[in-house]
C-alpha cells in the first residue's frame, strides 16, 4: 500500500511541472514538523505534500523525504526566556545581521517559543574517493522526472472578493503550489481580499520531442499492468480504481470483449486508487460525471464536503471531466471517520507554539444590543448585567471567559485580533448574513459561536467558501452538511459508550442490573444497549407508574459479589423511590450505581445526595462539574476571575475559557485548526477537554470526556 501511495505522489510531482530536490532526515526526539521545516528552509505544508501521514504526528526513528531548494541545512534555536538577538549571535558565534538575513521576521522582534535558524550547519568534508550509490527507498520512490521551469518576471495580482488560489492558480496556468513558493505566508493564511501576490511568469518549456503518442492517455499514464477481472467488477469499478474514464479504459484495451467476462484479462494503469473493494461495496457508489457537470454542481447535489469529495477521488484536484468514473457516498449511509484518535495522553500545546503570526477571532454570541461599544468592558458589563434573559447571561459569563482566555494566550506571546458580534437572538439568519456579507470574515483564522444550533449551522454554511473554522460552543448536535464545523461538545450517545465501556472493562465478576424507566423510546434504546453490552444482566422488573418493589429488587442482587446497577430514568418519582431502595440494600449488599445520562432529576431536591453518594453513583459528564474551588482547584483562570468578578466563575465563562484557549494554543502550534485537530492526543485546561474526531462527510466533533464518581462525604472525582 505504501508503494502505490509513493508511486501516486511521483504522478503528482510529475503532473505541477517542476522538479524538486530532496533529503532523507532521522526524526529525533523532541522534534516536530516545524523544527524539521525551519532547518531545512523549507514549509511544514511542503513536508506533509510529500509525506501525507505525518500530518497524524512523527515519531523518534521515523525518517521522512524533505524538499529542499538549496544543499544548506540550519541550526534552530527555540527561544527561552530572556534570550535577545544579541545574546543569540554571541551563544551561536555568529552576528545580528546574519540571524536577521536568516529570520526576516525577527527585524519586528522574537517571542517564548519562537523557532529560529542561528547558523548554518557545516557539511562533513567528503574525501575525493569513489563511492558507492546508497539506496534510500523513500526518496528514490519520489526521484524528480523533469527540469526545473525557468522564471522570467512576475506580476502583481490584487485578489478580488470570493476569489481563491485555486482560481488564481487556474487563471494564470499555474498549481497552487506555484503562487506560495513565492508568496511564503500563504503557507499558513488564507488569500485575502485586496491581497497583492506575486504571480511568477515561466519562459516556454523547452521540451525535447520525444515518440511520446499525442493522446492524453498516454501522457497520463507513464506503467500499465494486467488485470484479470473478477466476479461483480464492472468496467466503471476497474476505471474508477485506476483513475480513469471507461472510454481509457476502452483505449487502453482495443480488443476487449464487451461482454466483460471473469477471467478476462486487460491492461489497466499500475497506479491504484482506491485499495479496498469491501468500502466501495458498502458505503459507496460509482457515479460517471456528465458533460458539463462540474465540482460545484457534484457538492451542491450530494451535500457533501469539497475535502470528502477530494479525499474519496484525490485525483479529481487534476481537475474533472466528462466520463470519469468517481465514487460518491450512497445516500443516507453513515459516513466513516476520516480522523479519530483515541484519548491518549494529555498534550500541552503551550509548550509547542511555534506560529506566533497575528490571530484573527471572531466571537458571535447573542447579546441582543442595538448599539453597543463591546471594546469598552466596563460599560458592556454594566449595561449586561442589568438584563434578566438567560441567553443574554450566558453569553456574558462566555464573553467573560473569552476575554481572559484571549489574554492569557497573549501572555504566551500570542498575537490576537478579537472582534465580537451580536448575532441578537436565537434562529436569525437574516441577520446573521448581513452581518457576515459586512464585514471582512474571510480574514478571520476561526469563529466561534453562535450559542444556538441553526445559528452556527448558518454561519458555517456562509463561510465554508473561505474554509473557516466556526466553533460550536454549546450545542452537541452534529452537523454532517458542513467541513469547518467543529461541535465541542460530545453527543449524548458518546457519553453513553463512555460509561459502558467502562463498565464493561472490568464486569467479569459483577452482577450487572438494569433498571430502565419504560414508555419513552430513549429509555427503550439504551435498555436494548445494554442488553446487547450485557447479555447476562438481570432486569429489574418495573411496576407501572415507573416504580420498583423491594421484593421484585430482591430477586436480582446479589449477596456473594458486587452488584453493579444502571439506573436509567429522567423521572423525580422513579429515581426517588429506586435511590432509597439501593441505599438501603447498601447495608447487606456491595452496590454500586451507574447511569449514562445524570439530568436534571437527579439533581431535584427530592433526591437525596447523601444516598448518591453512598452508592459512589458514577456518570459521564462533558466537563469536571467542581461547583466549588478550594485553594487545591484554585488554577489561575480561577483565582483571576474571582480576583477581577468577586464570584466563582460559572461554567459557561468556563467554558469560555477553555474553548477559547484551547483554539489559541491550536492555533499557535500548527499551520491552521484543521492541521491542529489532527494532533494525536488530548488537549485539557480547567473543567473540559478536547479530543477532535473527524467524519468523512462532515464536520468535527469533540469526543472527549469524563466519567465522574460520588466519592464519600459528597465529593465528586474524576475517575477517567
């Protein structure tokens, strides 16, 4: 699989007209795409192109194909505390002006964390003697095939509203690529409106005539194999596999059998695109594109992602014609997950920054304002406070939160543009538009909010043309329509596969009981979940009126082991006859008590605390829920916001904090949110974590969580 993939990428570096050298580099400990890119003079963007998985992390021995325009490599200095230029050039014995000509953008100073080259590496002296050629698989996979194309002049192209590279690129004949090797911040930003870049102008190829066959086929297609068909393939399946159109694949097999029998063998292009048939069995389809249809029109019809699309048919960034065979998702399938990384260890991105370019954030949050200075803190808080509607209360303790997160991130030496809107109320497009068709969000690195679903579902769609990440800050509903939507919440549903799977990793010697409340059908689903998880469980039998007899309780404990019960009910009554009833047992039996959705019944004042506590009740939870913070949960979001409010934060300016945080340090140790959302681990601050999970038609979702347990004496702790 890793030849075909290598043997792709040649195609790929073949088909943008240049050649490029390469290096092979030993990943050490500690490094990162971004040191690795800084000593070679070269991009991160331009290593993952060549190394496509390294964009789910490096490890220590892994070796990696670096593109190089010249034989330097550099030594790089992370910048510490109290370090200057000066003192730089003294530590490396070198001179300012050679740090500056090597870092031009330290001319406007350096920050905590910055990366810099400070010198030149030497080369070992090689000995005039013969030598014997090495063989390095990874960068003889990826050998250049053609000559470097000659620059002759550039020109200047102001960038117009909507406009993207890829229509620059298209425009004036060139790749994408192209326009960024000269235009070295588009590596990690977008292209603006009003932008002015560098266009280069190549002199014609000198191209030596070859007996090359003017047809476009074999242009494309440098190897063929045989291919023996088999039972249920198609002439679409075999020209979608190899990237081409069934009338290639007509041409490249002139004596074919139309009547394709098994056995038949044909010749096909070596490259392989899609590897395994059993997926385009069972999720997707083979579509043929029609005259005049374009990617546009194939997005707007399937509702599907330009990122989906592009990742299921990568060949398709050549561009589109008439009669290629690509595959689709069937409708109303469940789509796979294109990014999922289990919770692992914790990873802390303040000590990985290394993009200290301006952020631009945009927060939308409904305060319903006419008009309203939202830079003036004082005055926003005064006239906020006075209002009595809960959104307007959430928004300002969320605003609270981000405020601080925003200048915590600067204190890291984080550079920060914060633009607050007033999206007014709940399910406002109009408004919404407007705001957005006013105002420059095509300049912004993320978005968060708005607080409602249709809102940020609304934002989402206007934006997903500039590829902005709008954040989702408290809804956990999923969005399957939009790339750039990113859901921080976790789905009721993995809440739920938290706890069982909890459960299940040590339910061997347990006696597991179900007491499920009937009549609802969510009720009735997580039952049968259950079920299916353990099918040896005993099932509570349950009186009508949602009740339980002590008697009919009887007969499913168990007095010779522990006795582990589920408690799944959004009813006071049921949850307050059953609790008491459990307590009870408590004395006689070991009982422990486990629901996967902890509502607000529990928490009415029918339901005695003191019972969920000796029952040591755990539930899954979306955040650590510490009502209260001793000086041991004093962190310094918390100690600042009591020091500046008087009060405790509420969970909503936690979450604000952490949200808001946590996209900051993102962005200030990768190209973007999308690159960041690929970090292999979990990010955690005061009371949430985040683990990103990707769908390959859709958007983002964060699936990390807690498993929360009622310790003695009313205690809550975090278990996993």
């Amino acid at each position: 699989m890793k030849k075909i993939l290598l043997f792709f990428f040649v195609l790929f570096i073949t088909s943008i007209g240049f050649a490029q050298q390469y290096k092979s580099h030993k990943v050490v400990q500690g490094e990162n795409v971004y040191r690795i890119a800084k000593r070679y003079n070269t991009t991160p963007e331009a290593i993952y192109k060549i190394n496509p998985t390294s964009k789910e992390g490096i490890k220590e021995g892994q070796i990696l194909a670096i593109p190089v325009t010249n034989d330097n490599e550099y030594q790089i200095h992370v910048v510490a505390e109290g370090d200057t230029v000066f003192n730089l050039s003294q530590k490396y014995n070198t001179t300012q002006e050679a740090i500056y000509n090597l870092n031009p953008d330290a001319i406007n100073g350096i920050n905590l964390g910055q990366i810099l080259r400070v010198a030149i590496l030497e080369k070992p002296k090689e000995e005039n003697t013969p030598t014997e050629n090495v063989s390095d698989p990874v960068l003889d996979s990826i050998k250049p095939l053609e000559e470097i194309r000659q620059i002759v002049r550039f020109k200047t192209h102001k960038v117009r509203r909507k406009e993207t590279l890829y229509g620059i690129a298209k425009k004036y004949d060139i790749t994408i690529d192209d326009i960024k090797k000269h235009n070295k911040r588009l590596y990690s930003e977008q292209v603006r409106k009003r932008d002015r870049i560098r266009i280069p102008v190549y002199a014609e190829k000198a191209v030596v005539e070859t007996e090359v066959p003017k047809d476009t086929l074999s242009s494309r297609v440098s190897t063929t194999t045989k291919y023996v068909v088999q039972p249920k393939d198609t002439r679409y399946r075999i020209a979608r596999r190899h990237g081409i159109t069934v009338g290639e694949l007509d041409q490249l097999n002139p004596e074919m059998d139309p009547n394709f029998p098994i056995g038949m063998e044909i010749v096909v292009p070596t490259t392989i695109f899609v590897p395994l048939k059993e997926i385009i069995d069972s999720d997707f389809e083979l579509y043929e594109v029609q005259p005049k249809e374009t990617v546009y029109s194939i997005l707007k019809r399937t509702e599907i992602s330009s990122d989906s699309l592009f990742n299921m048919n990568p060949y398709l960034r050549d561009g589109l014609k008439a009669g290629m065979v690509i595959t689709l998702p069937k409708r109303g399938e469940v789509d796979s997950l294109a990014i999922d990384f289990p919770e692992k260890k914790i990873v802390p991105l303040e000590n990985m920054l290394s993009n200290f370019k301006m952020k631009k954030l945009a927060v939308m949050l409904p305060f319903g304002l006419d008009t309203l200075n939202l830079n003036e803190r004082q005055q926003t808080e005064d006239f906020l406070k006075s209002r009595k509607a809960r959104g307007t209360r959430v928004a300002l303790d969320f605003y609270k939160g981000v405020q601080i997160a925003v200048d915590s991130a600067k204190s890291r030496g984080l550079s920060i543009d914060l633009t607050v809107f007033d999206t007014e109320k709940n399910n406002n497009k109009s408004h919404i538009k407007q705001l957005i068709d006013q105002n420059n969000f095509d300049e912004m690195d993320v978005v968060i909010g708005p607080l409602y679903q249709a809102n940020v579902e609304t934002v989402a769609a206007e934006l997903k043309k500039y590829d902005t990440p709008v954040i989702s800050p408290i809804s956990n509903r999923e969005s399957k329509l939009y790339s750039n939507f990113f859901q921080t919440i976790p789905t009721d549903i993995m809440l739920q596969d938290k706890l069982i799977n909890y459960v299940a990793k040590d339910s061997t010697d347990k006696n597991i009981v179900i007491i499920v409340q009937q009549g609802k059908k969510k009720h009735e689903e997580i039952k049968n979940k259950l079920i299916a998880k353990f099918p040896e469980a005993k099932i509570a039998r349950i009186e009508e009126g949602n009740y339980v007899y002590e008697v009919h309780l009887n007969k499913v404990l168990a007095k010779n082991k522990p006795n582990w019960v589920f408690l799944e009910s959004d009813d006071v009554a049921m949850i307050s006859n059953v609790t008491p009833l459990l307590n009870a047992k408590a004395e006689s039996h070991q009982i422990t008590l486990f629901t996967t959705d902890k509502n607000n019944a529990f928490d009415d004042d029918n339901i005695k605390n003191e019972y969920l506590s000796k029952l040591h009740l755990h539930y899954p939870s979306i955040d650590k829920e510490f009502d209260n913070y001793d000086e041991t949960r004093m962190t310094p979001f918390v100690a600042r916001y009591k020091k500046q409010y008087g009060t405790i934060p509420s969970k909503y300016a936690v979450r604000g904090f952490d949200i808001t945080y946590d996209i900051l340090m993102r962005l200030g140790s990768a190209d973007d949110l999308y690159h960041a959302a690929t970090f292999e681990g979990t990010t955690e601050y005061v009371e949430n974590k985040f683990n990103y999970a990707k769908k390959l038609l859709g958007g983002y979702y964060n699936k990390a969580s807690y498993i929360i347990k009622f310790d003695d004496e009313l205690k809550l702790t975090v278990i996993e």
